[in-house]
C-alpha cells in the first residue's frame, strides 16, 4: 500500500475494527483452520520429486537477476530496497551507492559471497533510517541473501550440506515479511488499504453484488490473507500449493494496473516485485521443505509412500 498511498492519508469515516468485532473473530477462526489445514495436508500429501541439478541452477540465476535489476532500478528511483523507501541525507546516499554496488555485481554474476553480504549490510542501514517495522516488511532481502551465500560457498561439501537449509531459511524470510506487511500495512494500517480502494475500486466482491462486502471488510479479508501466506510459509507446510496461490494474487494485482491503463504503477509493482517473482519461483521448484518445518516435530508422522527406490546392480 505505501508504494500507492501517503502514509498520512485520511478516510472520512474511517472507523478501525476491534479484536471482538464479528469479523475479526470470523477471521481468526478461518485463519486458525487455513494452517490447520496445511499441517494436516502436508502430512498426507506426495512429497514431489526434487529437481536436477541444472534446473536449480537456472531458477537461481533467475532469482539472482530479477533481484539485481530490481534493486538497481529501485536506486535509478532514490529509494532503498522498496519504491516507497526514498533515500535522504549523505547516509541515503552511501545506501544507494551500496544498492547499486550489490546489483551490478548481482546481474553481471561476479563475487555473488560479497554481493550477499554487502545485501546484509543494506539491510542494517535501511533498518537505521527508516526503522525496524521497514527492516521486517521487507526481510525477504536477508532472505535472499543467506540463500544466494549458502548456494556460493567455496566448497562443493559445504554447498551440499546447507543447501536443503537455504530454502528453509528463504522461506522463513519471506514468511515474516507477509505477516508484517499484512498487520502494518492493511490490519494496523487499514486506513491506507481503504485508501487505496477508494482510488482504485478494487473490490471485486462488492462489485459481485455482495453490498455488505465493504472496503473495510475487504482491507480486513486482504490483511489476514497476507498473514496467512506468510504464517504457513513459517511453518513450512503445503509450501509450493501456498506459493502458487501467492503468485496468482501477486500477478493478478500487476494485470488490473495493466487493464486500467496505469503503466506507471504496473511498472513500479512489478520492479518491485521482482525479488518475490524470483523467491517465488525457487519455493515452487525447491520448497519441499524438508527442513526447518512444523511437521517434522510431530510424533508418527506418516511416511511418503510415493518415494521410489533405485536399486542398484551389485556388479555396478
């Protein structure tokens, strides 16, 4: 929302729910049995075959360029990380020189370790000049940082080790950044959700005849959405199915700027969705999630009956 709308934006009437509001609770009870769900449906689900070697190279490197081009289109614009972010004053501008750094080193794939890093580094100073609630709303960086540096360690061994937590660690990441973004942004900061949908009227439901589905009941349904995605991506459950529905959010928001003409801002949301285009991709491809998952801290867990076993000739 704070890509679109200024942070000090006025509703008339805007009137903030409370937690005993029948919504809110209606709310927590679908939320509740959404992961609910996901715990038990990973349990039962196939575990789907990991991908070759060669095709986790290349959504890697896709994740790598998407990330570098957002960020150095994001520093062309002043801004650190996100479009709303706009840089200020001589550390603003260390911060840019830095982003600019981290993406020229990210697209032309030279000293990946040290691009990880300096990411880290830019995190810390964004989390300085605009504060910790930035910092965590866009925590998918750190995310992707840990995973770009675990998949460039100087050492075959060392890559095969942490890989499996790589992915863990980046969907962890992300998750945290969809629950923050979701409270701050469209539960806490529903004014600016409702904000928007004054401007852009896109409430589909209530345009579906459902009159009693208001901009603020829909602010409400958008924020508990997003903290949904991002708790169940925490927890490591139904993770490719949960992304996939992700992504046709993300990508439907990007079409209906396109199909209402606003170029500007289909632009400005796909730059700035580039990094979780690329996140996306890899949590679809290699989000098993075999570590780092609720799951696994069950007792009896089922075993995966659609696992096969290569045998192997003794004169091999």
């Amino acid at each position: 929302m704070r890509w679109f709308v200024d942070a000090g934006v006025t509703v008339e009437n805007f009137e903030a729910y409370r937690l005993t509001d029948p919504e809110v609770l209606i709310w927590i009870a679908l939320a509740v049995t959404i992961v609910g769900m996901s715990v038990f449906l990973d349990t039962v689900l196939p575990t789907i075959r990991i991908v070759d070697s060669k095709t986790r190279h290349d959504f890697i490197e896709l994740l790598r360029i998407f990330t570098g081009m957002s960020l150095l289109l994001t520093a062309y614009e002043g801004a650190i990380v996100a479009p709303h972010l706009t840089a200020y004053g001589s550390f603003g501008t260390v911060l840019i020189t830095l982003q600019v750094v981290i993406g020229i080193l990210l697209m032309v794939n030279r000293f990946i370790r040290h691009a990880a890093i300096f990411m880290v580094f830019l995190q810390l100073g964004l989390a300085i000049q605009f504060g910790i609630l930035s910092a965590l709303e866009y925590l998918i960086v750190i995310g992707i940082a840990v995973f770009l540096l675990i998949n460039d360690l100087p050492t075959q061994e060392l890559r095969e080790r942490f890989k499996p937590y790589s992915v863990a660690l980046l969907r962890i990441f992300t998750g945290i950044s969809l629950i923050t973004l979701g409270f701050s942004e469209k539960l806490f900061g529903a004014i600016m959700a409702e904000s928007f949908l004054a401007a852009y009227q896109w409430n589909f439901v209530s345009a579906l005849g459902f009159e009693f589905f208001t901009d603020r009941l829909f602010a409400l349904s958008a924020g508990f959405t997003e903290v949904i995605f991002g708790v169940i991506l925490v927890l490591g459950t139904t993770t490719r199915l949960n992304v996939i529905a992700l992504s046709v959010v993300l990508f439907a928001s990007n079409i209906l700027f396109i199909i209402e003409g606003n170029n500007e801002a289909a632009l400005v949301e796909f730059v700035g969705h580039m990094p979780v285009i690329g996140v996306a991709l890899i949590l679809i491809l290699l989000g098993y999630g075999q570590r780092l998952k609720v799951t696994n801290l069950l007792p009896n867990k089922q075993v995966n009956s659609d696992i096969k076993t290569i045998r192997v000739p003794k004169d091999a």
